[in-house]
C-alpha cells in the first residue's frame, strides 16, 4: 500500500520540475535569440552571413501567402467589433461614438494579436515541424559537421522574417478592420463613410499605431523561439513531431495573450 504521505511530496516535486524545466527553455530560448542576432549581424566576417534568400523566402512563406485569410479575418473582427460597438453604445444612444472604440482596439488590441494567433497556427507549426523532422534524420548534425552553424542557416532567416512581416500584417490588418467596420457603422447610422474614416484618423494617435505594431513585433518573435525551441527538443518519431507541433501552437498562443495583457497593462499605467 502506498504511503499517503509520499503523495503531496511527489505532488510538489512534479510542479518543481515542471517549474525547473519551464525555466530551463527559457534560457535556451534567450541563448538562441541573442546568437541568431550575433550570426544576423556578424555572419559576414565569418564568411557564413544570413542567406538573403532564405530570409526572402520566409517572408513570402509566413507572410505575402498568409494575406487572404489575413485579411478575411482582419474583415471579420472589425464588422464584429461595429455591430457590438452600437448594440451597447445603443443602449446609451451613443452610437455616432462608435469610431473611437472601434478605432482603439483594432489598431491597439486585436490586429497585432489576431494575427499573432493565426501566423502561430499557421507559421509557428510549420517551424517546429521542419526543425522537429530535420533534428529526427539528423540534418541538424549533418549541418554542425558540414562547418555550417546551425542557428545561423535555420534560426536566423525566420527570426528576420516574423519580425519584418509581423508588424506589416498587423498594419494590414488595421487598414481591412477599419474599412469593414465603417461600411457597416456608415450604413447603420446612415452617414457618409468619408466622415467616419475622418472621426476616425483624428481619434488616432501615432502612439496608438506604434503600440500595435510593437506588440506585433514582440509576438513574431515569441512564434519564432517557441516553434525553434520546440523543434529542437523533439523526441521519438513521427509522433514526437506531431507532439512538439502541437505543443509549439498551444505555448504560442498562451505567449501571445499573456504577452498581450503584460504588454498593455505596462503602457497604459
């Protein structure tokens, strides 16, 4: 019969090593970050600088190809925010101020984290798959024999990609919201659209676009880290891919709204 005792004592242990294990990812993930800078920024003088190309290819991969559903979502958030944003100012009779809500929290809240949300489901996977089967057939190795360094080859080009397309598909992503609200807010309360995108412009700040787009850039790199991390501490076959996958997504998305809360709390005290 097991002793009762020892349960709370493994219980506790159990949170400690998590806690352990947490920690130590996220110093990995520090020490991958700071030598993907160092091999982006000094790579040249070793004869192995950041591939251009490959940096290129990432952005057209987690980016330019992500613009249609990007921008049906971007469209769906702002008429979601329109028709919420007069059912409760309706309840006031304040629904000529719809503009300043809707302006605020698609340019500050919801463009940068949906789609920090949808390029960590759709980029984020793909990273920790790539690197997860890559590490498995031991391509990684096979690069560290080669002389080539493998955060430079892997890391760096996708680092650079999910910072620079990031902030542009949040700015996308602020342009097809506010458009798709004001058709909707502009026929609902029977004004020109021109007026509302005039409301609309002067309610705005450049700090409130530089919030967003700074909160953008912070996710690309939380996706980045967490696919690489994840990827690289693959285990098993075919299904230690689909498990780093799939964990990879949940982490990222975790990130990006604790990010998001922290982020917002800190700039608005």
């Amino acid at each position: 019969m097991a002793n009762p005792l020892k349960l709370p004592g493994k219980f506790f242990e159990g949170i400690g090593r998590r806690t352990v294990a947490g920690l130590d990812e996220m110093g990995y993930a520090a020490a991958i970050f700071f030598e993907a800078i160092y091999w982006t920024l000094t790579g040249w003088r070793y004869r192995q600088p950041v591939r251009i190309t490959s940096a290129f290819a990432a952005m057209m991969q987690f980016g330019v190809t992500a613009l249609p559903i990007a921008t049906l979502l971007a469209a769906t958030i702002g008429l979601m925010l329109a028709i919420q944003s007069l059912y409760s100012l309706g309840l006031f009779g304040a629904e000529q101020y719809a503009y300043i809500g809707i302006a605020l929290s698609v340019v500050r809240e919801f463009s940068p984290m949906i789609m920090g949300i949808l390029i960590a489901g759709r980029s984020g996977s793909a990273i920790a798959a790539r690197l997860a089967t890559m590490s498995i057939n031991q391509e990684v190795d096979a690069l560290q024999v080669m002389g080539i360094n493998p955060v430079r080859f892997l890391v760096s080009p996708v680092l650079i990609a999910l910072i620079l397309m990031m902030p542009c598909l949040a700015m996308w992503a602020n342009l097809v919201s506010i458009l798709a609200a004001g058709l909707y807010v502009s026929a609902q309360l029977h004004q020109s659209f021109g007026a509302y995108l005039n409301d609309t412009i002067e309610v705005l700040k450049t700090g409130d676009v530089w919030h967003g787009l700074g909160k953008a850039t912070l996710f690309g790199v939380i996706i980045a880290l967490v696919g690489v991390v994840n990827g690289s501490m693959v285990q098993g076959g075919a299904e230690g891919v689909g498990k780093v996958t799939t964990r990879s997504v949940v982490i990222s998305i975790t990130l990006i709204v604790v990010a998001d809360m922290i982020f917002a709390y800190m700039t608005t005290k």
